[in-house]
C-alpha cells in the first residue's frame, strides 16, 4: 500500500450483491477522490467518469496541464487535479504521482465494473503522427510503450515523463495498455497524440455498454 493515501467512493458499500452490483453501476456516480502525500508531492486529484471533459488542473508544469486537459476533453472524464511536487528537482515525482492518483481513482471510480466495455482502442492521427493506444481494463497492469520520442525535452518538460505518466497510470489503475507510435516526427504531437488516443480509448472501455451482461469477463471478475 503506497503511504499517505485516502480513497473516497460513496457507493462502495452499497455494492454488497450481484443485483445491487449491476443496478449501482448504471445509477451511482461513477467518481473518485484520491489524496496522496508524500515527502516529494502533495496531490489532491477527483474525477467523474461520466463528465463532460471538464477540467481545472494546476500541477505547475505546463506542459503536463495542456496534456491532462486534452485526456480530459477526449475522455469526457472530468479532472481536477492539484499537485504540489517537488518542481525543484525537476518534474518526474509530479508526473508521475499523478498517474498514480489518476489510475487508482480509476480503479476506484470503476467499482466491480459491471456493465462497462472493458476494451478501449484508437488509432489517431495528429498532422504527420499516428499513433495506437490499445487498453483492457483487465485488473492486471502491463504498460507496452513502443515509442520513439526525437527530442529529450520540451520547453522544461522532460519528454521521457510521458512514458513515466503512462507506466504510472497502468500499474496503479490496473489496466493493460499498448502505446504504439507507427510514425511521427514532432515530439510534442507524438505525446498529444499518446494522450488523445488514450483518452479516447479509455471513454470506450469505461463507457456503459447498453447490451449489459454484467462484468465482461468469463471469470465474474475483474
Ligand atoms: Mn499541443
């Protein structure tokens, strides 16, 4: 258990038979609270899993905001994220304790995820870039980063914290996650395309899907 964390989902007790299970995740709020201190960041982040892709984000890296509001808008999963890190070593603790609190709100938001998709995938172009970002919200974390980026830094945006964000947000939210780059020549479209393309796999695989079944696996469990 990573030190110094709160979650908060109301709806969890209320989740206690099958019925109530599926019932709960077509009706309740699908959101989450995650608070996570640490000697290197302070960070408060909320989401709503069935928002309008609104967000107000202050991490005090720019660049790290004009990503978070793009997963946001594509995602239409709303966002409210406050990090204090410690941007004085540089932004790695920041980006990365960000993707955990974002991954586990996730998992928390999700609850048992009855009646979701499960699977999320989009190949997204973004001028000369294409890039895939393949996930399953399986339970079991595995991040492929097949990804070359041209440039080390952007502004003062490491651009390796991308791959940092990503592998954060697998591993705390659970998810298997595929980032592949067919193509591309601009760092910064490369990494805004990561973002679009996973946000808007990831509004599919959290999405209801309106044929139910319950919790998509053959397992019962997820
Ligand atoms: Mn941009």
């Amino acid at each position: 258990m990573i030190p110094g964390v709160i979650l908060a989902n109301p709806q969890e007790s209320l989740r206690s038979s099958w019925g109530l299970r599926i019932a709960n995740c077509m009706t309740a709020p699908r959101t989450a609270t995650i608070k996570r201190d640490t000697a290197e960041t302070r960070i408060t982040l909320t989401l709503n899993l069935d928002g309008t892709g609104v967000s107000k984000l202050a991490t005090g890296v720019g660049f790290f905001d004009h990503m978070l509001t793009l997963l946001s808008k594509h995602s239409m999963i709303d966002l409210d994220v406050n990090a204090v890190g410690d941007l004085h070593v540089d932004a790695h603790h920041t980006v990365e304790d960000v993707g955990i609190c974002f991954g586990k709100a996730l998992v928390h938001a999700l609850g048992d995820k009855a009646g979701i998709r499960r699977y999320g995938s989009m190949t997204l172009p973004m001028d000369e870039t294409l890039v895939t970002s393949a996930l399953d919200l399986s339970g079991r974390a595995f991040c492929v980063w097949n990804v070359e980026l041209p440039t080390e830094m952007l502004g003062t945006f490491n651009t390796s914290l991308a791959e940092e964000f990503w592998r954060a947000v697998a591993g705390a939210g659970l998810m298997n996650l595929h980032l592949i780059c067919h193509h591309g020549k601009n760092s910064h479209h490369i990494i805004e395309a990561i973002f679009k393309a996973t946000a808007r796999a990831l509004r599919q695989a959290v999405e209801h899907d309106p044929r139910g079944g319950g919790i998509p696996s053959t397992k019962g469990v997820l």
